[in-house]
C-alpha cells in the first residue's frame, strides 16, 4: 500500500467514526487543505507519520514540548511514575513539587491550582476574579485565545460597550452578556471602556503574547497600562500565560513586561505534553477556592501522577539547562532563513520571533499588532505553504493563525536544514 493510500484510509476510518475526523477542529487540516497527516512518532525536533515518513516539527503540539519529542528525562519520569499506577484521584507529592517549582521561579504564583486543560484553568480562574470583586464583567482582547468555555466564545465586539452576542452556536447571549472583547494596541478605548464600565469589570484577561492568531507582540507600554487601568477601577489582571508560561524564561511575560497580574494560568509547558494546566496567583484569592473558599471547582483527573511527573521532569531540566538564548538564536535563524527565502522566491513575507516562538505572514509590511492584519490572501499562500512543506519534509501547524515553537532539539543543523527545505517549499509558493 502506498503512504498516501495509508493516510487515506485512516482519514476515513476517523471521518467515520470520530465528529469531523478529530479530537480538535484545526487537527482537520481545514485551513490549509489536504488530508491531515497522523503523526504517532517523535524525537528531538522530528516527528514520523502513520506510514513511516519524517518530518522536522515546528508545531511542537502547539507548544508544550519545549525541550523537544521524547525528551528521555520526561519520558523516564512518565514510565516510572505509570508504572505505580495511573491515578489514585488522591493527594499525591508531586503536586507540591510541581507547585513548588512554578511559585519559586513565578511572581505572580503564590498559590497553585491544578487542572486537566488551559480553557479549564482560565475558566475558573475567572470565576474566582467574579467571586472576588463581586462583579462580573471580563475584559478580553480581540485576537486573544483562551479556550472554549463558553464565556471566551462571544464574537470580537467593536469595541466601546460592546458586549459579547455569542458568535458561537450553542452558547448563549445570556452567557456572553458580560464579556467584553476590545481591540489590541487601542489605549484609547480601554480607557473609555474603563471610564464607561470600569466598577462593573471584575477582571482584564489577557494572553501574555499574543500568540493565538499570529503573533501580535503588543507595546510593552500598552500592556503595562492595560495593568494599570484595570488595577485602578479595583479589577483584577488575569494574565493567561498558558502559552508565555516557562516559555519566555521561568517568569513568563509576567517577568518579561515587568507585570503584577493578581491571576495567572498555565498550561502547555507545565506538563511537558501531558494534560496538565493550572491557575495561580495571590494567597487570598487562591484561599477563596473550595475547600478553604466558597469558589467551586474540582476535577476527577485534576492533578493527575503521571502529567506532574512529565511537568516536574520537564521544568527541572529546564531550569538546569536554561536554554532561553538558545531558543531565541534557533527561533531568529529561521525566521531570517524564511525571510531570505521570501526574497529569493519573490513572495511578500512579514512576521515576528519572540524567544522560540516564530510566525510568518505572506504579506508586506511590518507584522500587525492586531488580526485584522491577517488577510485573505496571506491565509490562502499558507495554505498552499502549508501543502508544499510537508511535500518537502517540514511539518508546520496546520492554519496560517499560528504560531510555530522551535525546542531545545532544534540545533543550528537542524534549523539549516528546516530553512533549505522551507525555502523549496517558499519557490512552490512563489511560481
Ligand atoms: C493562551 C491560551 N489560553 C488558553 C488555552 C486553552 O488551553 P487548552 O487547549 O489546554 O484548553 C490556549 C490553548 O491554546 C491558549 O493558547
């Protein structure tokens, strides 16, 4: 059977079976076209398909594997902790030893509560903010990702006082009255937002980059006044670092911006790969939550042995290792290779790198700070990209919305290689 042949089949197998063919919508492919590739092998910086082909990795599962596939550290911690048991849904040590690490190395973590997902972790941590402040309004920004609880899917509202109608089917307006999505990079009206609003807010949230349609790095000078602001109208700042989190250093964008956040949540990172997020913050909103508080929230698989065993391996080693400037080189040599390569095929091409996050866009200009500068025809050369990348070997995230992550196994030969190959793929494009 020929591996194209072998894709297929397990995409119908899947399409039958499984709604839309996955566990999570952009894994279809939609955005970018083809059939999806099923990757059930890595290492290093490598990932194999179903039917034995390679591939360099720039997804990296959307960022929890800084330190690479099958890193053995993380690996051997996961078998041995495994091999006691799977989940006792008890109190375990590891609990403490993961929370010990992410509140020595992070500002705004006092306190550490572990659950299963990022949309989990940013949704109650919003509860807390409403329970704490008494009131419920939630700003957000345009752009910004923080899961799909119901609360976060109300359509970018156009700014001033516009609250969310539910962009989304199955959610309610009810449930989105008290979200409000304004633009990014817009001080003007946050201010008049707060000014309008301001004691009813109970929390801003905000992604600690951008990072989740595009890379849409904000002017420090506008995030710290966003603090400010909220800070001034007694809302709380809920920074969302589960991408920035342990990724821009041990402090995240908390530390990189100079911030104070009262919340913050975690994700990706943390758990090296396995499900595992959490929310964290001040003392005295943490002790609000059940079962010192009347905060409610809990989990079956919450805290689970074997996801803390890969986020302890995996923040130990990081922390031994700190490998920031080697991130930051990896992620800035190929984002210069891509744009040599751009040149050479005659393609617009923009974009951003902040520590091993890199994004590109097929468009002129400098990168936008908002999403509206994603357009239609940069979406439909990604896609074509997208398509001639995997051709050449290079296995990209599949939606010209996001970012790519390098880890500490993308090594300069291997960067060189991934730009040779992606600069094949740019000429496909460009002809
Ligand atoms: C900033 C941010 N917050 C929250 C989430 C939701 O996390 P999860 O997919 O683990 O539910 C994501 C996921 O990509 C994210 O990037």
């Amino acid at each position: 059977m020929n591996m194209r042949q072998e894709t297929r089949d397990h995409w119908k197998e899947a399409t039958a079976l499984l709604a839309g063919g996955v566990s999570s919508p952009v894994r279809a492919f939609h955005a970018v076209g083809g059939d999806p590739v099923f990757l059930v092998e890595g290492d290093g910086a490598h990932v194999r398909d179903a039917s034995g082909r390679d591939y360099i990795d720039l997804s990296m599962a959307w960022g929890p594997l800084v330190l690479g596939h099958a890193r053995p550290e993380v690996i051997k911690a996961v078998q041995e902790t495994a091999a006691k048991g799977l989940h006792f849904g008890a109190c375990h040590p590891l609990e403490a030893r993961l929370a010990r690490l992410i509140v020595d190395h992070h500002s705004a973590a006092e306190k550490v509560r572990f659950t299963t997902s990022g949309t989990e972790a940013v949704m109650s941590a919003v509860r807390l903010a409403r329970h704490a402040t008494g009131r419920n309004k939630v700003v957000a920004f345009q752009g910004c990702y923080h899961g799909h609880a119901d609360l976060f899917l109300a359509a970018g509202g156009s700014g001033l006082a516009t609250f969310g109608l539910s962009g989304a089917p199955g959610v309610p307006d009810g449930t989105v009255d008290d979200t409000a999505f304004l633009p990014l990079d817009d001080l003007a009206t946050v201010r008049a937002f707060f000014d309008a609003h301001g004691d009813e807010v109970a929390c801003v949230v905000m992604e600690g980059v951008p990072a989740n349609n595009g890379l849409l790095v904000q002017d420090p000078a506008f995030v710290r006044a966003v603090e400010r602001i909220a800070h001034r109208h007694g809302a709380l700042l809920l920074l969302d670092e589960v991408i920035t989190g342990f990724r821009l250093g041990p402090g995240g964008a908390t530390s990189y911006y100079g911030l104070k956040p009262d919340l913050v949540t975690f994700g990706k990172v943390i758990g090296g790969g396995m499900p595992l997020a959490a929310y964290a913050g001040r003392s005295d909103l943490m002790d609000l939550l059940a079962p010192t508080g009347p905060v409610y929230q809990a989990g079956t698989l919450s805290g689970s042995p074997v996801a803390l065993a890969a986020g302890v391996a995996t923040l130990e080693t990081l922390l031994s290792e700190a490998p920031w400037d080697h991130l930051s080189h990896a992620s800035s040599r190929l984002f210069s290779g891509l744009v040599n390569s751009a040149e050479s095929a005659g393609v617009p091409f923009t974009g951003q790198v902040m520590d091993s996050i890199v994004w590109g866009l097929f468009a002129d200009g400098p990168p936008p700070v908002r999403p509206d500068g994603i357009t239609a025809d940069a979406v439909a050369r990604y896609a074509r990209f997208h398509q001639a990348a995997l051709r050449n070997g290079v296995y990209l995230p599949p939606s010209a919305h996001e970012v790519s992550f390098v880890s500490t196994a993308h090594d300069d030969a291997i960067i060189d290689e991934t730009t040779e190959r992606l600069g094949r793929a740019m000429d496909e494009v460009g002809a």
